[in-house]
C-alpha cells in the first residue's frame, strides 16, 4: 500500500479530532467518491462484501429469489446472496473480457430472478448496456460489483453509475486503499442510498430507534481519511496501470495470451492476467526467478464447497481457470522490472 507524509497527517488529525466513526472524514469520502463515480451517493461501508450483502438487504432479497452472477469471480460476488437464503445462478463468461457473457444472461432468467451481478472482473468492466437492456426487459436491477473496477470507464463513462447500484471495496490490494478492509456502496438512487445508509448503522435513523433490522459494518474515520487521499491519487495510479499494462502487451505479445481490452473499454488493470498452457509450471519457473505470480481463482464459485452449487455445467469458465496467471502489477512497476518478467516467460517458453 502506498504511504506517504499526506496520508500520515491524515491519520494523525483524526486521532487529534476524536472522532473515530460516523464524522467528517466518512461524509466527504462519500461525497468525493460518489462525484469520481458521476454519482449522486455513496455510502461508505467496512469492507466491498459488505456493500454487497447490505446491496442484497437493501433489494430485499431473500429466501426463495435467485440472483444471476458469473461464477469466475471472487466468492463474495455470490455468497452475500447465498447468505440471506437465495440461490446464485451462474452463468457463463465471455472469453475475452472475462466478465459475464450477456447472450448467457436471459436464458437464465426465472420468475425468481431479483438480481443481475454484473462483476467488472480484474478492471475490465462487463458489457452493460447490453446487460441494462435485458434487465430493463424483465424489470431486475442490475448490481455493479467493481471491487476490481476503480476508474475503470464503459464507452467513455466511468464504473459506478453504469447499472442501479454500484459496489467496491477497499482491501489493501485493490486500486485504492483505506489501510484495511472498508468499501462503498454508489447509487443515483436516492432510497437505495438511505436504505443501505441505515442497514450499516443497525437500522437506526436516529441513535435509538431502530426501523431496519441492521447490522455494524460502517466505515471508521481513520480509513475514510486514506481513502480520500488515496482516491486523489487514483487517475494517475490507473495511467501508470494501463502504461505497465501497454508495455506488457508489447513483450508479451506471440508469446502468451494478453489480456484482452474492447474498443468500448478503459481497462483498470487491477490484475494484469496471461492464459498459456502448463501454467502451473510457468508459475513455479518465474517463482524460482524471484517473481511472485497468482492465479484469480484457481476455484470457481460453483464449485466453492460452501455455496452447494451441484452440477452447473460453464465450458469457458471451467476452461480458462486452469489457463489464466496474474503477473506482477502496480502502479510503481518499472520498465526493468516487466522486461525482467518477460524476458523470463520467454526463457520459459524456449
């Protein structure tokens, strides 16, 4: 995570403030977060899971619905679902962008269907007008998860306000930071908002009464205070991605398969992820070289154990996690170091 003097200050004068929830810092992150997003709100929560479970209250959504969700994605796109007693229903993903593919989209719709996850899987966002005009079709709203998504743009407009509700989070990881778990919840809608506002807070609209059955996931102030100094740096922090990214593709290019970007995409690259065969093997090679890889998700969620899912057949999803490698990638990665990886890949290839 990056630090520096002005997040250190930051710390410092909400410990001088003694206030430590519910204050200043947590408003205008809201504020300044929602504006990034061209959105009208955004509530601040304690982690993206959060956003997405109390999304899903919110909704009202519960024993009996189904939601629609790719399975190649982290389990907490699916589980917050599965948590209040409703039934995941994956579909399959597009081979190139890796996000949800919408011709898999309305076969899988039932009378059931409360919900479309539209996962902005490692910083390329989904295709959501087409997503929007099925939905639209079938009155279901449609959920943004960009936990991996930040200033990621759809045909020019950024993440955040593309679908009804918008989700990201903040974990140490991500483009952006709070020092910890924390995420948010953006919406140009109003009752959304409110609804999500109070379910953070125990239901409460005032200190003592309760009118939702809520719970405490509020975002503290010390890591509303990073993440706003975070979210200063977080247009160029995502330049510096797409220029790793470029350079990458350059190398890389005939060697392994890069990452795919659409024409109608400004991709985030929160993980700049490679497909090639005996991947396992590449992985242990560049390991031994000094290079740390990952795979996002060796797993898929139909086949997480705890989700129940049974037989769900997904050629492309069950075919490109035994394929995809993240290689190394942040916004302070050098020249040196990516023709180091790829000069390394290549001495793996021969």
């Amino acid at each position: 995570m990056y630090v520096d003097d002005d997040i250190k200050r930051a710390v410092e004068q909400v410990l001088d403030s003694g206030r430590f929830i519910k204050g200043e810092q947590l408003r205008l992150l809201e504020q300044e977060f929602a504006d990034f997003c061209n959105a009208k709100n955004a509530v601040g929560v304690s982690s993206g899971t959060s956003a997405i479970l109390l999304t899903m209250m919110a909704l009202g959504i519960g024993k009996g619905d189904e939601i629609i969700v790719p399975s190649h994605t982290f389990i907490a796109s699916a589980s917050p679902a599965k948590f209040l007693g409703a039934t995941p229903v994956y579909v399959d993903i597009d081979p190139d962008t890796y996000t949800v593919d919408p011709n898999k989209i309305e076969e899988a719709i039932t009378e059931n269907t409360k919900a479309i996850i539209a996962v902005h899987l490692y910083g390329h966002p989904a295709d959501m007008n087409s997503i929007n005009d099925i939905a639209s079709k079938y009155g279901i709203p449609v959920v943004e998860d960009s936990c991996q998504a930040h200033a990621a743009k759809y045909k020019g407009k950024r993440t955040g306000a593309l679908g009804d509700i918008a989700v990201f989070s903040f974990f140490p990881s991500k483009n952006m930071t709070v020092a910890g778990d924390g995420g948010i919840a953006v919406t140009n809608n109003e009752e959304l908002a409110e609804k999500i506002a109070m379910l953070r807070d125990h239901g409460r609209n005032n200190k003592y009464t309760s009118d939702l059955l809520g719970l405490n996931l509020r975002l503290s102030e010390i890591p509303a205070a990073i993440g706003r100094q975070q979210l200063s740096h977080l247009s160029d922090w995502t330049d510096k991605r797409r220029q790793a990214a470029a350079r990458y593709n350059e190398l890389l290019r005939g060697v392994v398969e890069t990452p795919f970007e659409a024409q109608w995409a400004t991709h985030a690259y929160h993980l700049y992820v490679i497909q090639t065969e005996a991947r396992d093997d590449l992985a242990k090679y560049l390991n031994d070289n000094g290079i740390s890889t990952g795979i996002h998700y060796p797993v898929p969620v139909h086949r997480q154990p705890c989700m129940e899912a049974g037989k769900v057949t997904l050629p492309v999803t069950d075919k490109v996690v035994d394929r995809i490698l993240s290689l190394p990638m942040h916004p302070q990665l050098t020249d040196e170091q990516i023709k180091f990886v790829a000069e390394k890949i290549q001495e793996w290839i021969n």
